[in-house]
C-alpha cells in the first residue's frame, strides 16, 4: 500500500513537472513569436516569472531525484535565461560620477489627471514639484495633455518651472482646436531635427515621436514611444477587482473582453515594435528610446526593441522594476533603452502613486571615440 501511495505521488510530480515545462517552453517562446503571426503565447508571456520559476524548481527536485526526466524542464530553463535575466536585476545600482551626463526621464502622466481620477485636485501640482526636485535635462512624456486656455496649458508651465526651452510635442487627438493629447518630448538642449512615426492610417492615440538634440559637439536621437493600449474600460477594472464576487456567466462574458482587449493589443504592439526596430537601426546617431511599451521584458514587442538596444534597468537596483502602478501584478512596462555607443547610469524608479505609472529615470553620456593612428 504504501509503495502504492509512492508510485503514484511520484507518477503526479513527474506530471506537473512535464506540464510545468511545457507551459514555461510556451512563455519563453512569447517573447520570439510576433502575435501578428500567432497570438496566444503572448497570454503565457504574462505569466513567464511565475512559470519560469516554478520549473526551475521542479528540475531542481528531478536532478536531486538523479532522474533524466529533469532535460525536460532543463530545456526551458536555459532557453529562457536571457529573458529571465531581461527581466529580474540581480546587481547593485551603476553610480557614476561623470560631469557631461545628462539626466533623461520618462513618464507617462496620464493627462496629469484631467479627470480627476485620483480624486485629487493637487495631483497636478504634485507631479510638476515632483519634477522640480527630479531636474531632468531632458523628459519624455507619453498620454500628455495641453490646452491653449485655462489651468492646465502645461508646455508653457513645463518650459518655465523645468527650466527646459525647447519642446516636441505630437497630438494625436485635438479637441475643438483647443484641448492637445498626445506625447512630448522637453529638452535643456537644442533640437536640430525632429520627425514622426504614425503608426496606424486610423485614429490613434499611440505614436512615437523622435528628437534630436545637440548635445554639446554630438548628436543624440531620442525617440519617445508610446505603444498600443490594452484600452480597458471602467467595467474591466470592476471585473477585476471584485473576479471573487461574481457568478459564472458575469466570469464568462468578462473574461472574454478581457482576452480580447489583450489580443488585439499584442498583435497591434508586435506591428510597432518592428517598425521601430527599422528606424532605430537606420539612426544616424546615438538612440536613447524612451517609453510606455504597455508590454513586460518577456513580451515580442520588448524582445524585438531589446535586440537593437540596451536595457538602462541593469544600471538600477536589485529588483524586478515595477513601473505600473494600477490593479495588475508588478509589471515593469516603461522603459530607457540606448545603443551601445552611449553609456547609461543611476537607474531610478520614483515610487510617486500620481499616475497609473511611474516615472523612470537615468542618467547617460556618449562614449568616447576611439582614436583612429
């Protein structure tokens, strides 16, 4: 009986431990496969700490079990290494004391609050002294806002209160000729050339914008991105927030919505990352690129950005980088990535609940010019 009892424990870890596998093989490979193409790994992707984890720890147990069924598990956990490395930063903050870096933000504001979402009529005023005490050189947002009339005409109070003159600004959205959403891109350095990416004919309220700036003798290009929205409405957040309390036919429907918002933004998401990943390589200068990717370092849209760029996250402190502050688990969505001709320091996320997002910050300078003899 008991050998019984063993057999058949033995018979459901080696179960799991297959499944395991083959569902962090699944999310390993989200990061490779454009959902253009097949979209439903991107939903494993989502998951990929978790499963990743999970099977490092099963093969763990089978090699200690001295049982060949731990090259199952093995597979996936050494295809998934450089996302698992993308993804989790296992060393100290790279502080430098260079005079010449220029301290580079992105944030996405979230109309500064328009709507009064956080039901606090200082939110506004928090972000802008939040800045103040940031001093960025150069700051990127995504979801801005401005209006030529009333409180918030927000380029010209940035461009006092910051101290940054020069301004990109791209609507996507212009109410009555009066009322500006878009992104924008503020600089203490003079922009030489500026230039657009529309990513869809249709109406959009994701773009990408790229600036560049002279810097001392050099030329920098940063881009500012803001990719494809999940566009969840008020009822999906309910839906979210309160999965425990409803029946399964309300589960159902909202379930449904839920998976359908996310593919349709996986899919849009993969067609943008690989038209940035096409003017990024065609950059005549250095690239710092900025943005909201709405996307995790186990995503295609992520990967296919990532193999052109570095990540300035592996600059900052031990962690996993949350960067979304909404009713989600701790995803890092915004990102500093930068070519390998610029070198990037003092990764910061500043934890300020202001908007759904965090600002991200960093500081970088170019290298040095090897000297041809």
């Amino acid at each position: 009986m008991q050998k019984k009892r063993v057999s058949i424990l033995i018979y459901l870890l080696n179960t799991v431990t297959v499944c395991i596998a083959i569902v962090s093989g699944i999310s390993v490979a989200a990061a490779y496969i454009s959902p253009s193409e097949l979209w439903w790994p991107a939903f494993f992707g989502l998951g990929f700490l978790y499963a990743y984890s999970a099977n490092a720890l099963l093969c763990f147990i089978q090699i200690l079990r001295k049982r060949k069924i731990f090259l199952i598990p093995f597979i996936p956990l050494v295809a998934g290494l450089f996302t698992f490395y993308n993804s989790i930063n296992f060393t100290d903050d790279d502080k430098t004391n260079n005079n010449n870096s220029v301290n580079i933000t992105t944030y996405n504001v979230r109309l500064f609050d328009l709507y009064n979402w956080s039901h606090n009529m200082e939110t506004r005023a928090k972000i802008i002294r939040m800045l103040q005490n940031e001093k960025p050189d150069i700051i990127c947002f995504q979801e801005f806002y401005n209006e030529d009339k009333g409180t918030f005409r927000n380029v010209d109070t940035l461009k006092a209160v910051l101290n940054l003159p020069y301004v990109h600004t791209s609507y996507t959205n212009n109410l009555k000729g009066l009322y500006h959403f878009g992104i924008a891109t503020f600089s203490r350095y003079p922009i030489v050339n500026t230039g657009e990416l529309q990513f869809s004919s249709k109406k959009t309220s994701n773009n990408c914008i790229y600036t560049d700036l002279k810097i001392n003798s050099d030329t920098v290009r940063i881009f500012n991105a803001h990719l494809e929205s999940i566009r969840f409405k008020k009822e999906d957040y309910l839906f979210i927030e309160n999965i425990d309390e409803v029946d399964e036919k309300e589960d159902l429907i909202g379930g449904r919505k839920i998976m359908s918002r996310l593919k349709r933004a996986f899919q849009k998401r993969a067609i943008e990352a690989d038209t940035l990943k096409q003017q990024v390589n065609r950059s005549p200068y250095p690239v710092v690129f900025c943005g909201d990717f709405n996307d995790t370092p186990s995503s295609y849209a992520y990967n296919t950005l990532r193999s052109s760029l570095n990540d300035s996250f592996k600059t900052g402190p031990a962690g996993f980088g949350k960067t979304y502050n909404g009713p989600f688990p701790a995803f890092r969505i915004d990102y500093i990535l930068y070519s390998d001709d610029v070198h990037c320091s003092d990764y910061k996320i500043t934890q300020q609940p202001l908007s759904d997002h965090f600002p991200v910050s960093c500081k970088f300078s170019l290298k040095e010019k090897p000297v041809l003899e």
